[in-house]
C-alpha cells in the first residue's frame, strides 16, 4: 500500500522562504530591530522564580502597534502564563480583534535562552490570530538571530480556516 508522505515539498519551503523575505522587507529592519528590544526588555520582567526560564514577547499587530508580553509562573506549572500567550491577550484586550478581525498578527519576537522558537501550545494560540506570521528569534541582548514563519513552525496544523473562519 502507498501512502502520501507528510513533508514540506521544496516548493512549499521556497514560499515560506519567499513569505519571511518579503515580510521582512515589508515591515522592515529598523521596526524589526525594534521589536526585538522589546521582547528583550520584557524578558527582564517576567516573573519566573521557579524555572528561572525567563521569556520575554513584542509581537506586532497588522495595523503596527506593538504589545508586550512574558511569562509569568505559578507553583503548578500548568497555570503558567505563556509570554506569546500573554501579548495575544493584550492585543485582544486592546481591541485589536474589533478593529482587524481575528488575524491581526503580524510578527512576534520572542526573546529567551537558547535556540528555540514558541512552544507547541503558543503556536496554536498565534495560529487563532493569524494564517501565518514571521517569528523572530531573540536573544536576551536583543540580537535577532534566526527568523522563521509561522506555517514552518506548524506543519498542518489545524486552524479556523478548517472550521469555516
């Protein structure tokens, strides 16, 4: 029996390639930079005595306004808020959804130690407000060094789309 394998074709990588590039020089550096300071900035302020695993987010809103989030942890590791979770709640409460619709992510930087990107539950939580969005990678100087999108970071993922939104 065959079956169809699961994996991005050469031609999906190159669109997701060619959806960073333009993002990025659609939103440009100078506002990319700064984004990126802001989630280091935000990292100083999370609120994480147990794992000591600081996280700090500026994620960009389609219409440009920047909101700030980070992590903050409770003694049950499970009711801990998540910085990119965090950030998409501000925007909301800001009235982001009113004003663009459910898919007002543009970007989002997330500042932390070592070389990872959003965790499984964060990507689903951006994928709510956006198809897809670059994710900058930050580290907690500010430095930008890696830059990927959101539909790399979440193969097949399920999404409103799937239920008609």
């Amino acid at each position: 029996m065959k079956y169809k394998t699961c994996i991005p074709t050469p031609k999906t990588i190159q669109a997701h390639r060619d959806y960073i590039q333009h993002s990025i020089n659609e939103i440009g550096a100078t506002v990319l930079e700064n984004l990126a300071k802001h989630a280091a900035k935000n990292r100083t302020l999370s609120y994480a005595p147990y794992s000591n695993y600081h996280v700090g987010v500026a994620l960009l809103a389609v219409g440009g306004k920047v909101y700030n989030g980070a992590n903050a942890e409770r003694a049950s590791y499970s009711e801990t808020d998540h910085g990119e979770e965090s950030a998409v709640t501000a925007a909301i409460l800001n009235g982001e959804v009113q004003r663009h619709g459910r898919k007002f992510v543009r970007a989002l930087a997330v500042s932390h130690e070592g070389n990872s990107a959003p965790c499984g539950r964060c990507r689903q939580i951006l994928l709510e407000h956006c198809d897809d969005c670059i994710v900058l990678m930050v580290n907690p100087k500010g430095k930008i060094y890696g830059i990927t999108n959101l539909k790399t970071l979440l193969p097949y993922a399920f999404s409103p789309t799937d239920l008609g939104k």
